[in-house]
C-alpha cells in the first residue's frame, strides 16, 4: 500500500517494518474516499507523488498546504496556457520524463 511506502520514507516505521498508527491512518484513509464519494467528489487517498516530498524533507500537513495554495494561484493564469502550443508542452514533459529516468 502507497502509505506504507511513504510511512517507510518519513522513517515512521520501526526496526521490522510496522508502523505505530497504521490502522488509524488507513481507517481515516478509508474514510476519505467515502466522504469524497458520497460527496460526489474525487477520491481522497495517499499518492506515491507524496513520498516526494518526504524524501525532500516535508513531515507535516503544511507541505501540502503550501501546495495547495500553489495551485490555487495557478488559477488565475491558466489563460495564459491558451498562448503556448502544444508542441512546446510536449517537448517539455518529454525533457522532463527523460530528468525524472535519471
């Protein structure tokens, strides 16, 4: 499961590979993508992309929500993107795909 693996990176776990708390964190886990889906929203869930930002040093929820405020500037440039071609995007993810393989 993708929390174990970033539980094991933020170097929660202990010297046989179990972590203290994990049936809360899958139990409110869980619960996220109920909510989400009785919401009519997108399912709520740990992603690989967040053992990233432990790796990076991030241990707390203020890593994300400096991300998310990120994203929510980038609202109001999205009309900006209008004017780059896809051409140019599509080099870039391909530069960045080959970066990521390094």
């Amino acid at each position: 499961a993708t929390i174990i693996g970033v539980g094991t990176e933020a170097k929660l776990a202990d010297d046989k590979g179990r972590m203290p708390g994990l049936s809360k964190a899958l139990f409110i886990d869980g619960a996220g993508g109920v909510i989400g889906g009785v919401a009519s929203g997108s399912g709520q869930t740990v992603f690989v992309e967040s053992a990233t930002g432990v790796g990076e040093g991030a241990r707390t929820g203020l890593a994300s929500a400096v991300t998310g405020l990120f994203f929510a500037a980038c609202l109001f440039f999205t009309p900006l993107t209008a004017i780059v071609p896809t051409e140019v995007a599509s080099a870039a993810l391909v530069v960045i795909g080959a970066m990521m393989m390094q």
